[in-house]
C-alpha cells in the first residue's frame, strides 16, 4: 500500500530526517512537526494516513498526541517509535490507541512493516464499517430458470472477469443492483468492495461530495475530510444506480474518471489514482435520455462497453413459482410445496406486474399476512375481477365483450396498481388515483368482496 501521506513526529531533526527518506523509499508522502502540538496543527490541515510519533518530547509528548487524536475522534492509525522501551509506556501507548510500538535503534524493514501493518489494519476497519453497514440491506440471489433469465446468466458470466464498464437496463423492480452485484461476484474484484449509490436518491449539491469525498475547510461544514465513494472502491467495483438522474456537470466529472482513472477530492489539489469497475444503470431508454438531454451522448458511449438488460416479470412468467417461494422462504415462512393452488398461480402468471420482481414480493407478503401462513388463495392477492371469456356468436366467432365489463375491469387493475405501489396504504392509493379514500372502499368493496377491507 504505497502513495500514503504520513505525518512523523519527532524533537530531533536528524531522526526526522532519516524517517522521511524511508519512508520516500517506500513510496509514501511524508509530513514533519517537531512535537505534539505541532502535529496536531498539521494534522488539523492536511489529510494524513498515519502518524508516526516519538515517544519522550517536550510541550507534547506521544502519549498526549495520542490522547489528543482520539479526544478529536480521529481514527488515524499511530506507530510510537522510542528509545526508552518499558513494559508500562508500551501498555501506555496501546491504551490510548497506538496500533505499533517499534525501539529504536531500527532497521528500515521493522520500519516498513509496522507501517504496512498500520495501513492495512485502517483499511479493514473502513471496509468493516462499510460492510456492517451493507449487511443491513441484505442481497437476494437471482431467481429462475426462464429463457430470458438463463441469456442473462451467460451474459454475466462472460462480463464478469472483463474490466469493461457496464450499461444495465430495465425496468424499475427488476434486480438492476442485484445484477451489478452478481458481476462484481463473477470478477477478479470480488474480495474487494462493491459500492452501491444511487443517483437519484441523493441531492445534487451533495452527490459530488459523496462521491468523490472532500478535504477539510472545502465548504462550509466540511470540518474533517471524508473520503468517497470512488475512492472507497478503489480495487473494487463502484454501482451508479439511476445514471440519468446524475446532474449534467456530473456526468462530464465521471467521464474524466472513466477515462484517466483519477480523481480529485473536493477542495483538494492532490490527484488520487484509483483502479475501480464502474456499472451503471438506468430505468430509461438511455437513448431516449441522450436525445431528452438527461445523459450525456459521450458517456452513455463510455460506460455502455458492455449492456445488460434485464427482462420484466411479465416476459418471464414461468420463474413466477420459484420467486413465490423463495419470498415464502425469505419472510420466515415454511415453503410451499403445493400449498399454492393451480388457479393461484394461474392468476399469478396471467397478472402484468407493472412493478416487477418487487411488486411480487411486496404482495406475497402481504398475503402471507392474510392467510396467517396457510394455503394462500386468490383472496389473498389484489389481482383485479377474473377475465370473461368472450361469448360465441352464433357463427363460432368471438363477440365483444360488454363495454362495462372492460371499462370494470381497467378500473379494478388500476387500483390494484396503486395500491401495490402505495405498498397497501389506502390512503396514499386513493390519493395516486386521485379519487376519495371513500370511494376506493366502495371499489374495493366491488371487486374484491370476499376479502376484508378493515
């Protein structure tokens, strides 16, 4: 881990010296202060990866150094350096938050694997950090055996080892992220971080900072640096969910970064090499988004190398059963089996799923709900009134069906839709339709009798 920027601390200069010229060698960038205090007014203006102290100086020893850090809640890692070695200022020292403890005199290879140790001892508690915060979200595996879905598991596994920048596509409630995720998996990047941010979820005036971090004092606010997102990922794969909704003078920083693979942090001069994968995704036709002006021609070339679109739910029917099942299974309930009736799934699979993947798990739990775990039945989806079959004329031909029933049965599928998309909330529903919250009880009352509307 080279190209560190490493604050030593130490009353002599001819020591001072001889640490920055070892640790040049080793590749690093080295700032000096001739004790505590000194530190702590370098350290309070500049980004530091490590700190190297003595341990005996005067106004500030080591100790109150260290002491002082973690009073700032820096995480910054400390090597203590000392001639005087004891067991008491050894303990001293890891009590108050050293990761290394080296005596002097010392040869440069104890010095470079203290400093080795240190660096990558904060590198795993910053993927620690990320990855306790990862497992919260929780990530399903693909499900189903269709066509469609076999043509993208082939394509993936093909995409994966390439370093390509990748284009996915598809419909909202498709598995966009889950699809990044299994690329990021199918790579030589997998034991590295996989950064998911999505575009449109984040205020433009913010976005930038969380993607390329900032240095302390760039805005108001910005009271100790932070570090990126795309330097978060540096090694790993970075996943810009939502690309169109990334402002336009965004769009031209990230074609920098996909082209020279460097960044800049916010308020900072210092350019940061990185070597990280970007996939992006859209839920829009990323042509008719260049021709709308929301992204940009030169980076949908960019990033699109590679494209994966995802097929909706609709076109691949037949995985219908197994993702039931498998959000069964997921919300804590015992599997099927053949506890799902034929017409159930009939039904399922005949239904157009407007929202997808996710708009079938939302319903399967709340039928769940509804049958309190047993045989779930049609009354426990909100799918709209069965379909007619058109009656014969007397000539064999089909006739019409009656206007009303057609006009009834739009009606009752456009409710169902708002409902799935208000997540069950009929007040929210009702507001969507744009119709009283009275009303869509008496509609729901109409077309789903048999359930309870309470």
């Amino acid at each position: 881990m080279k190209d560190k920027q490493i604050l030593v601390v130490d009353d002599e200069p001819k020591m001072r010296r001889v640490l920055e010229i070892m640790l040049q060698k080793m590749g690093h960038r080295v700032l000096a202060a001739g004790n505590g205090r000194e530190a702590l007014t370098i350290y309070q203006g500049s980004t530091v990866d490590l700190v190297i102290t003595d341990l005996r100086m005067p106004e500030m020893d080591g100790i109150e150094l260290l002491a002082a850090l973690r009073a700032q809640e820096s995480d910054v890692p400390v090597v203590v350096i000392t001639a005087h070695g004891t067991i008491e200022t050894a303990v001293a020292a890891m009590k108050h938050g050293a990761c290394d403890y080296i005596l002097r005199p010392f040869d440069v290879d104890v010095l470079e694997l203290a400093v080795q140790r240190a660096l990558n001892g904060a590198e795993m508690v910053r993927q620690n950090t990320f990855l306790k915060q990862e497992l919260n979200r929780g990530w399903d595996a693909f499900i189903g055996t269709s066509e469609p879905m076999r043509a993208v598991y082939d394509l993936i596994r093909r995409v994966g080892p390439s370093k390509a920048s990748v284009l996915i596509t598809g419909e909202t409630g498709t598995g966009k992220e889950l699809a990044a995720r299994a690329i990021h998996n199918a790579s030589p990047r997998r034991d590295r971080l996989f950064v998911p941010i999505n575009c449109a979820a984040i205020p433009a005036d913010i976005l930038e900072s969380e993607l390329f971090g900032y240095e302390k004092g760039a805005f108001t606010g910005a009271v100790k640096e932070r570090v990126g997102k795309f330097e978060l990922a540096d090694g790993g794969t970075i996943f810009l969910d939502e690309l169109t909704e990334m402002p336009l003078g965004l769009q031209a920083k990230l074609l920098r970064v996909l082209q020279e693979n460097t960044i800049e942090r916010l308020g900072g001069n210092r350019v940061i090499n990185l070597d990280i994968r970007i996939i992006a995704a859209t839920n829009r036709d990323p042509l008719e988004a260049v021709r709308d002006g929301k992204l940009r021609e030169d980076l949908y070339y960019r990033v699109n190398v590679i494209s994966v679109d995802l097929p909706p739910l609709r076109k691949r029917p037949e995985d219908i059963a197994g993702l039931v099942e498998h959000f069964v299974i997921k919300h804590g309930y015992s599997p099927l089996g053949a506890k799902l009736p034929p017409a159930v799934l009939d039904r399922l699979m005949a239904y157009a799923w407007p929202g997808n993947v996710r708009e079938l798990e939302n319903m399967v739990e709340r039928a769940l709900i509804l049958s309190g775990g047993g045989v779930l039945d049609e009354a426990h989806f909100l799918l709209g009134p069965k379909v007619v079959p058109a009656a014969s004329a007397p000539d064999g031909s089909k006739s019409l069906s009656p206007l009303t029933q057609a006009v009834e049965g739009l009606e009752a599928r456009l409710i169902d839709e708002a409902l799935a998309q208000a997540g069950g909330n009929k007040a929210r529903a009702a507001a969507l339709l744009d119709i009283s919250e009275r009303t869509l009880w008496y509609k729901l009352k109409k077309y789903h009798p048999d359930q309870n509307s309470e």
